[in-house]
C-alpha cells in the first residue's frame, strides 16, 4: 500500500516563489490543452505517448515554453486525470447495462468492452459514455509533477534539507528549503499554494515507522465520535483533544466569516460610490486568502494527527477492530448548508474512517464494517431504544444510565456476531429486531412495576454511582451481571 506524504517549503524567498508559479501557470496551459483535446470521447484509449509524440511531430512543444521533462510529465498527469474521470462514469454505465441487457451472453461482452476501452465501436456504450461522461475542463494551474530522477535533495551545515527542482531553463535549478529532514522520494507533486510550495509524494507503508509497530491481541468495538476521535468498548476515550479542536475552529470561522462580509459591504459601498482605489485596497489587504488557507492547512493537519494517534492506540490492544460501516457516504456538504459546526464535523468522520482503514492495513489489524443502526439509541444489554440526555443513555427498561459512547461502542462489537443484523439490514428491519429483542427480554424479567420500587431505585443509583461500569468490565461482564441481578430480583418479585 502507499501512503501520500506532504512536506512543506519553510522560509522561500518570494522570486522563487514566484519562478515557480510562472512555471505552473505555463504547465497549467499544457493541462487545458490535453484535456481540450483529449479531455472528450476523442480520447479514449490513447496513451499519453502517444500525444506526446503527436505534439513532438506538429511542433506544438515549441509554444509552451517550458523544459521537456516538465510538460511530458503533465501530459502523463493529464491523461490520468482524464481516465480517472472516464471511469468514474463507467459506474453509471455500468448500471446501464444491467438494466438494459437481458442476455447474458451480450451483457457479458458489453462488460468486456467497456472494461477495455472499446465502448467506441458498440452504438449503445458510445452513446451511454457520451451521455455519463460529463466533459471536464482543466482547472490545475498551480501544480508541477516532477519525475523521480529530475530532483534531489541536500542537506546544508545548518542541518537543512534543500530540494532542488528543475526551473525554467535547462540546468539552472530551483532550490527549496524545507520545513523537515526527511527527503521527498518518487514522483514529486508540487502545488503552490499561498505562499508555500507543498511537495505531495508516496510511500510505501511498509517502509513506515508505524507499519512495524506490532497489534494488539484483542477484538474492539469503537464508535465515533464528537468530542473524541473514537470510544472503545472497554469505555477508552481516544483522540480527546478533537471536541476542542473542532469548537474553537468553528467559533473562530463564524467570528472571521462575520467580519469578512462586513468588509466585503465596505467595500461594496466604496466601489458603488466611485472609491475603486479604496475597494481594491480592502480586497488586497483584509479579504485575502493567503492566511486563512495557511490556518486551515494547519489546524487539519492538527486533526489528521490527532484522530491518527487515537486510531493507533486503539490497534495497539486491539488485532480486530469493529466499526461503523464506512463505505458509506458521509452527508455531504451541500445538505450541511452554512453550519460550520456540522460541516467540520463531517469532514473530521471522513478522516477517521481514512484512518481505521489506512493504519489496520498498515499495522495488519482487521476492520470489521458493521451495521450502525440504533447503536447510538439502543440499550445494549436488554435492546431496548434508551433515552439520550448529553452523553448518557438513560435505558428506562433496565434502570440503568450508561455513558452514550461507551453503549454505541459494546453495540457495535456485538453487531461483527449479530446473526439477524447484516451489514446491509435496512434500518427499518433492525428497529424491529430490536425491539422484538426488547419484548423478549422484559418477558423474562420479572414484574418491576409494581411491588419492588425500593430495590429497583437502589439498583439504578448503585449503577449511576458506577457509570463506568460497562466501560470498565467489558461486555461479557455487563451480561453476566446483568443476569445475576435478575437472580437477584427473581425472588424478590415473587413474594
Ligand atoms: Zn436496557
């Protein structure tokens, strides 16, 4: 597996900078120009050698002004792009054929043509591609990919890592200082953003630190969360310090937001009264993005490490982790509408589910996607749909107050053994397992209401006072406790 790493340039002076935006900007030409050409249907199939030959030979080369290796590399980048694109409407197409094909026989064949890039020939494909293959435009003008053997690094007597790229004329090289001391290998992609120069490269995971690091022995339930990373089902909190990271976040987007469109209508006043100089000046100065993009890269990287370090402790005790199904799609932004609040809430679950899947493939632990309907709201020792109240979970059948998370996570590991509840049970079928379960349930337990207040109040405050108790037990535990109090209450109930 590879694994994307980012290294940042630290303390460029601003011609360098600005050297290498130029070069971009030009490449980023060479990008619109592939994907005007080839970006259609016209495409399909080619190589990107093949194009690159094609402008060697009609001298189209000659215009983009800069070195060889440059723009062959962005076409090659270019053409991938483009595939990647065309694939992803091959999904839609797909399902085109499933549902128009009724002969095996000939759905097998268009599925083979498809896959091999020879839809063009068949009149139902092309039509079907040209119909789900939105034609795109390149937008990338900042990027520069630079090939493993055209860069490399240097180590200076302050003990910083320069590395050096090629620049727009042939052996005259730009140097980056960087912000660490391990050296970019591979293929490298710089993306100029905001004054800084990102350098985007791949590893292998097994060459990582952490991919040496053994698993735990055990298996784990954990839920997500909000204000930590994950909750296991010992009742672990991991990756605490994410509630507070994503409020003040928020707090600090809402407060800026507000007065950014303040200035913006300053600025809006000034241009309508005629004061051009002076909306410019607002622009330049007070609505920039160069700030915010840098405070934004930092507080997700801040997230990223935070929600990893969380992912890792729990692998450490743990060779299978249970978790919510995470193919699914997370809401996405455009349902979330203006809560800041929400919508970096979704983004931060999305890096969790990254992390579960990318640290247990690098670490060899299992991941087991489970069915998270109701984890949240149900009880997981009787079943029953609890009522939720902050972070505790009151279950109104058994008395008891559990810690919210600490329920969700024990469900879901009882969820990777359910034999009624599959990944793929629709949520409506699991509401009714459950609560088919609950009135099984309460039919084996004595008669509470009535005649026994007294034990059932004191059985409850005994739990309250011990909220941990799932947490700390585990899930067997909880059971057998659970069933020895009944013992208990057997007796009791009868006389
Ligand atoms: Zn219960």
């Amino acid at each position: 597996m590879k694994v994307t790493r980012v290294a940042y340039s630290h303390g460029l002076n601003p011609g360098k900078y600005a050297a290498l935006s130029e070069q971009a900007c030009r490449l980023g030409r060479v990008r619109s120009r592939v994907w005007q050409q080839y970006g259609s249907v016209v495409g399909a199939g080619l190589k990107d050698r093949q194009v690159r030959d094609a402008w060697l030979a009609d001298g189209t080369h000659h215009r983009f002004g800069v070195l060889a290796n440059a723009w062959k590399e962005t076409v090659r980048d270019a053409m991938a792009d483009i595939a990647a694109n065309r694939e992803a409407a091959k999904v839609h197409v797909r399902q085109a054929i499933r549902r128009h094909a009724s002969d095996p026989v000939k759905m097998k064949h268009l599925f083979t043509e498809l896959k091999a890039d020879r839809w063009a020939a068949d009149p139902f494909l092309s039509r079907q591609m040209r119909r789900h293959c939105k034609r795109g435009k390149n937008r990338t003008h900042n990027q520069i990919v630079v090939r493993s053997d055209q860069h490399n690094t240097k180590v200076d007597a302050r003990g910083r890592l320069w590395l050096a790229v090629p620049g727009l004329r042939r052996r005259q090289l730009v140097r980056i200082p960087l912000n660490t001391t391990i050296a970019p290998t591979g293929t490298l992609r710089l993306i100029l953003r905001g004054g800084l120069v990102e350098i985007h490269y791949q590893i292998d995971a097994a060459d990582m630190r952490t991919s040496q690091r053994p698993c735990g022995t055990r298996r784990v339930g954990v839920d997500k969360g909000y204000t930590e990373a994950l909750t296991d089902s010992d009742g672990d909190h991991h990756g605490t310090r994410l509630g507070r990271l994503l409020t003040t976040e928020s707090d600090h987007r809402k407060a800026k937001g507000r007065a950014r469109a303040k200035l913006r209508s300053i600025a809006n006043g000034a241009a309508r009264r005629g004061d051009h100089a002076k909306a410019a000046r607002i622009h330049r100065h007070n609505l920039g993005t160069v700030k915010r993009q840098r405070r934004r890269a930092r507080w997700e990287a801040t997230v990223r490490t935070e929600t990893f370090t969380a992912v890792h402790r729990v692998v450490d005790k743990a060779n299978t982790v249970v978790a919510e199904d995470l193919t699914k799609k997370f809401t996405g932004r455009s349902l979330l509408g203006k809560n800041t609040n929400r919508r970096l809430a979704a983004w931060t679950k999305g890096v969790t589910a990254e992390a579960l899947k990318n640290v247990s493939e690098r670490r060899g632990s299992a991941l087991v996607p489970v069915n998270a309907a109701y984890t949240s709201q149900a009880c997981h020792r009787c079943a029953a749909l609890g009522r939720r109240g902050g972070d505790r979970l009151h279950c109104t059948r058994c008395g008891v107050v559990w810690q919210a998370d600490v329920n969700a996570a024990i469900n879901i590991l009882q969820r990777a053994s359910d034999p009624d509840i599959a990944l793929h049970t629709p949520h409506t079928r699991v509401k009714q397992i459950l609560q088919e379960r609950a009135d099984r349930h309460r039919t084996r337990l004595p008669v509470q209401d009535s005649s026994h207040h007294p034990a059932a109040e004191s059985e409850t405050s005994e739990l309250l006072s011990n909220e941990q108790y799932a947490g700390s037990r585990g899930v067997d535990d909880g059971i057998g406790g659970s069933d020895r109090r009944q013992r208990q209450a057997g007796p009791g109930g009868g006389t």
